[in-house]
C-alpha cells in the first residue's frame, strides 16, 4: 500500500520540481544609446546577459522589424551563473534622424519575448 502510494505521488512532485526550474535573463543593460551618428555607418553593440535561472537557457530565435538590423547569438543552452552576448548590427544606410529598435528574444524564459533595444540619432552625410 505505502508502495502504491509513492507512485502515485512521484509524478506529482516530479511535475511540481519541473514547475519550479526556470531559465531567466539579466541583462548588464537592456537599452543601449549609441553616440550620435553620419548616415551609412555600420553600428555595432553586445547586450551582455547572465542566465540567473535555475534551468539552462534556450534562445529559439530573435526578431527584428527592419532588414538593416542583424542579430547573432549562440544556439547553445546558456547554463544557470553563465553569461553570453546578443551581438546587434544596425546598417544606417538611407536613415535620417532619431532611430529606436526593438530586438524581441523567444527563449524558454517566463517573460517571452524579452525585449532589448538601440537607440541612435542619424544625421546627414
């Protein structure tokens, strides 16, 4: 009967402890101002992150509006106390004025996405 009883509770708690892992960002910063810049300059920037969780941490993909920006990131799982870089490339090519973008990261987080972003003025050639 105690038998019976410890397999009917196992998937219970196993369930319950799966509940509980859970893989999470931190980010050293979570907007990045870029100094003002000549139209056609190619932008870079790492958003640097920490997986604070206590599950490893999967980034399926990243989403963009724009084609002028590009994103690279590892498609490895990120370990629990691990850190690890989104690498951005924004293509200032025909942009004028004040530009904000939002880069969306689909990972196996509870916060899905979780959103970064840029900022930068253009100015003229």
């Amino acid at each position: 009967m105690l038998f019976r009883a410890f397999i009917v509770t196992l998937p219970i708690v196993f369930s319950s402890v799966l509940a509980l892992a859970q893989a999470e960002f931190s980010f050293e910063e979570k907007t990045h101002k870029f100094s003002p810049t000549k139209a056609g300059a190619l932008l870079e920037h790492d958003f640097e992150f920490s997986n604070v969780g206590n599950a490893p941490l999967l980034i399926d993909h990243v989403s963009v509006t724009c084609p002028c920006t590009k994103c690279d990131y590892t498609k490895e799982p990120i370990l629990p106390g691990e850190k690890s870089v989104i690498h951005i490339t924004f293509d200032t090519k025909d942009k004028i004025d004040f530009q904000n973008r939002v880069v969306s990261i689909y990972s196996n987080t509870s916060k899905n996405p979780t959103k970064i972003r840029f900022k930068v003025l253009i100015t003229r050639d």
